[in-house]
C-alpha cells in the first residue's frame, strides 16, 4: 500500500500544503484571526424557540444534565454508568437527580438552552459543543455551569483526570 492510499485512511479532512517562502510576510497574523470557531447550524424549529425533545435517562430532579456519547447504546454503558453512580455518590448526587443524555441518540445537536437545567457535566472529545470549555474547569454558558472533561472511560483508568475532575466536582457541588 502506498503512502498516500495509507494516509488516506487516517486524515479525512482537506490537507494545505504551506508554501514556507511565501508564509514570511503573513508570520505577523495571530492565529486567532485566521482561525474561528464553527458556527453550529441549528435546524429552523429550534431557532423558532419551539421546545426541542431531548431523550434522557434520569428523573433529573436538581436539573444537572450529563452529556456522553455511545453511539452503540442507548444511553450509556453499563461500566460507565457504574463509574459515574460512584462520581455522583462522592457529591451526595443520585442517578434521579440528574439526566443523563446520550448526543449519539439525539441527533448530536444538543444546544445548552434547550436542557432546562442550571448544570450540564459534558463527559465526550472535543466537539462542537465544548469550543470555548477548557477540559476540568467550570464555565458559565447560556446561564449554565458546564463542566467538560474526557469521556467517562478515559478518566476511569488515568488518576490524573480523575484527581481534574474531582477538584472540579467539589467546587461545583460541595461548596
């Protein structure tokens, strides 16, 4: 297999080839002015502010919404729940006081307005919806506290993140 056909399976993006001579006289452009966050295109009806239908697992009693991404479950999976069970019992949370909604099942447009809730903990890769988050650090969005750390099953084996994410938790939760 040749080199090309090899990297053709790995980048699906468009590649650029930078011409070095002539990148001398733009080296002075920041890098924030040529790159811009995407603009997340909602469909006509949640523009119009009608209510969108957001599957969820959960009573979601204290209105915190957990976003993860399982595209081959339901909701989540059945050693990620435990693990989370464990993450929210350390806050004195429940599995009734919040909803936990799978993006792989809802379309992967969840916009945070439409959640009803006054805290969202993101646990998925960076993705539309985490541009402008820094992983483990809370940041007030759309008048919600949003958390975004890596996906359930990478924090379960690394102590660090674990360590991000409990810091995180305590100051959001165990004020």
């Amino acid at each position: 297999m040749s080199k090309s056909a090899f990297l053709k399976q790995f980048i699906t993006e468009e590649v650029y080839v930078i011409d070095k001579q002539n990148n001398a006289a733009q080296d002075n452009v920041k890098v924030a002015d040529i790159v811009k966050e995407p603009e997340v295109q909602y469909p006509e009806e949640q523009i119009a502010g009608e209510a969108i239908p957001i599957n969820y697992k959960g009573a979601n009693k204290k209105g915190i919404a957990i976003i993860v991404n399982y595209p081959d479950h339901e909701y989540i999976s059945a050693d990620d729940e435990a693990f989370l069970l464990k993450i929210l019992s350390a806050v004195k949370l429940s599995a009734e006081d919040v909803g936990i909604i799978n993006r792989a099942t809802n379309n992967n447009l969840i916009p945070l307005k439409a959640l009803e809730s006054t805290t969202c903990l993101i646990f998925d890769e960076k993705s539309d919806l985490t541009n402008g988050l820094n992983p483990y650090s809370i940041t007030s969005k759309d008048g919600i506290d949003v958390l975004w750390g890596s996906p359930l099953t990478t924090i379960a084996i690394d102590k660090v993140q674990k360590k991000l994410l409990w810091e995180a938790l305590q100051s959001l939760f165990l004020k």
